[in-house]
C-alpha cells in the first residue's frame, strides 16, 4: 500500500507492488510527473497463527469471496499468496531510494525509513499503535438526568430519580457479567456521567474531552425557548447542525476535532465502557461504524441502553441492550422546514415531549405523571 500526499490532499493506493522495479516505476510517476510524495506501507506477517487468523477474516468478511464457497476461497486465496511469494522482493532501504514504513506481525515489529513531515509521522504512529486484536468496547449516555427530564440542554445536572435507577441497573449489568478481562470505565468529566458509574466495580477515569457538546449562549435552555430568545440560531442550527457552532460553544466538527485522541486511545483498549453524552456519542459511534457525516449530529442514541461494539475483519459489530428503566427521549429529529423564516410551530414540531417541572412522582416511573 502507499500514501501519495501532494500539499494536504491524501490518496491512499491499495496495490501489491512487490517487486522494486513496481516500486520504483511508480514512485518516479508520482514524483516526478504528478508532483505527489509518496510513502510505501509494507505489512509482513511470518507469524503463522496470525496468518491462518487473517486468512480466516478475508475469507469471511472480503467482499472478493462473498460469492464463494469456503472451499473455492481457501483455493483462490492460496494460489494468490503463492504467485505472489514467488515475486516478491521486500522493501530495502540499501537498494532502493523510497521513504516508507515496514509493519511485521501486525504492530510486533515497525521499521520506519525516510519519514518526513506532521502527516508522515502521524501515519507512522498511527501504524505504531495499530491493535489488530478482537476488541469489545461498551458505550451509554448517562442516566436520565434533572435537565434531560424538562428538556433542558447542556450544564451540569445530576441524575433524575429514574436516571439513579439505570445507574443501578447498569452496574448489576456489568458486574454480574463473567468478564474475562477486567473492565475500565471513561467518564466525561460532568457530575451525570460520574453518578452513573458510580458502583461498577471497576477503575474509572474522568476525560475531560468526553464532555458533551458546550451549547454556548443556549446552555440550560429548552429547545423551545431557544426557538423564542435565538429564533435565528436555531434555524441555521437545523440547517447544517454538523458545522454549526453555537455562540461561545462548540459545533459537531469541534467535538471530533477534540475526541481525535480518545479515540486513537480507545482503538488499543479492550473492554472499556465509556459513559458518556447524546452528541459526544454519537461522534464516536460514527467514527467506529462509518457513519455519513452528515447522518451523524442525527443519529439516535436512546438513554438507558448500552451499544455494545465487537470488532469483526476491520469492521464493528454492533448491539444495543435497553434497560427496563424508564426515561424521555431527547432525540430531535431534522424538521422539514429549517428557513429562518419558519413559524414557531414548524421550528417545534419534532422537540421531543418533556415535563415542565421535575415531577415528584419519578421514582415510581408512573404513567400519571403528564409528559
Ligand atoms: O439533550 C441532551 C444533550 O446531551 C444536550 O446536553 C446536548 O446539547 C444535546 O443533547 C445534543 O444533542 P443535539 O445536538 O441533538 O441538540
């Protein structure tokens, strides 16, 4: 594989290229007719139980075997490696003149030659800390919180009656599960997330770049008095809520700008349960399963459910698990109409019910208490 870079654009080429007069032929095009460097990736792998374990991911996650039989494959994929084996010379830095960086048993072993440059080096380190392991990360918004129950945005809230509850539940969850490896718990750093946690038997740390989104001007507001007070913000909002950026707040693109080093973090854990926030999450479950940016500031991560991740191949697997505690929704859905023009009534019509005071029945989950 190489990484041609010309200015900030980046082109990943995917190819064998195994014998240096490939590389080199390639390398002079690039370089000398398009102007692009380029840097070679080459991944060995001699460790034989590896192998057989990669063979096994192609053969059942590669969209080249899909219409295959296991038998078929297994012959189609030897032959390959076979032809392959017969031509291949390894890259050396004695014979030939190209930068790249050499990966032997997945991360084991990680040679680096002429690496130059902010983007070389973050690819070498990103190859550095490659874990090609089976992982399996948890992830929940906090427990129903004071603010979440009057449809209150932001601040630093503690958690409803029912959100106690969940916190409860979800700590019977996970220590009643046989965990063959200990977990560790992420927390943001708001008093929610923290209260939720609370009695899993596990080590906890507090990440101050999981706090969720900081709304700005609108912190501790309803979506509907926002309409009222920011008529204007909360169109332009609805408009392109992935780039928009509340006054003194953040936008979407800000939270991943800041989540980039959790989650280069979270690729090497196993077992980590992360608790977090509605918008924190849904960046990093997009990241995780390759969701559309601009499906992601919409995507729905319900209170009180867990969405737990398995790596399969290079991709996740993903199941959710509700707890029977109940809570509001806080998902918004995009309206039809996001003109600045728009009547309070078309700006409103998808805020999610929520009461108006903290209601004292709560403890009780009581179908009385009006929504
Ligand atoms: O409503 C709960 C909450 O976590 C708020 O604190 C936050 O501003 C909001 O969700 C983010 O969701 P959205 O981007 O859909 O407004």
């Amino acid at each position: 594989m190489i990484v041609l870079k010309y200015r900030d654009l980046f082109q990943i080429f995917d190819g064998t290229n195994i014998t240096r007069e490939q590389r080199r032929e390639l390398s002079d095009y690039c370089l000398n007719d398009m102007g692009f460097r380029i840097l070679f990736i080459e991944c060995v792998c001699e460790d034989q139980e590896l192998l057989e374990r990669n063979i096994i991911e192609i053969l059942h996650y590669s969209a080249d075997y899909k219409n295959m039989s296991e038998e078929e494959a297994v012959d189609d994929l030897r032959k390959k490696l076979e032809h392959y084996m017969r031509q291949y010379e390894p890259i050396d830095a004695g014979l030939e003149t190209i930068s790249f960086v050499r990966v032997e048993n997945m991360g084991e072993t990680v040679t680096a030659h002429k690496v130059a440059g902010q983007k070389e080096s973050g690819i070498l380190g990103y190859l550095s800390g490659m874990r090609c392991l089976p992982q399996t990360l948890y992830f929940t918004r906090h427990g129903e919180s004071e603010y979440n129950v009057l449809g209150r945005i932001g601040g630093d809230a503690a958690l409803s009656p029912r959100g106690q509850l969940y916190a409860r539940a979800l700590a019977d969850h996970f220590n009643s599960l046989p965990a063959r490896e200990p977990y560790t718990v992420w927390t943001s750093e708001l008093r929610r997330t923290k209260q939720t946690a609370a009695d899993i038997r596990a080590p906890k740390r507090a990440v101050r770049a999981l706090n969720e989104l900081d709304a700005g001007i609108c912190e501790g507001l309803t979506y509907e008095e926002m309409q009222e007070r920011f008529p204007q913000e909360f169109a332009w909002r609805d408009q392109d809520k992935l780039h928009y950026r509340y006054p003194w707040g953040e936008s979407y693109i800000d939270i991943m700008t800041r989540l980039r080093p959790v989650l280069s973090a979270l690729e090497d854990e196993h077992n980590v349960i992360v608790v977090g926030h509605q918008a924190v999450l849904r960046c990093m479950l997009g990241y995780f399963l390759d969701a559309k940016l601009d499906e992601l500031p919409y995507m729905n991560v319900p209170l009180h459910t867990i969405v737990k991740l398995t790596s399969y191949g290079y991709k996740y697997k993903v199941e959710m698990t509700k707890l029977p505690v109940e809570c509001v929704d806080t998902h918004r859905k995009q309206p039809k109409n996001c003109s600045i023009n728009r009547t309070s009534a078309d700006a409103l019509t998808t805020v999610p019910s929520h009461y108006d005071t903290l209601p004292s029945n709560l403890w009780q989950n009581s179908a009385e208490a009006q929504l």
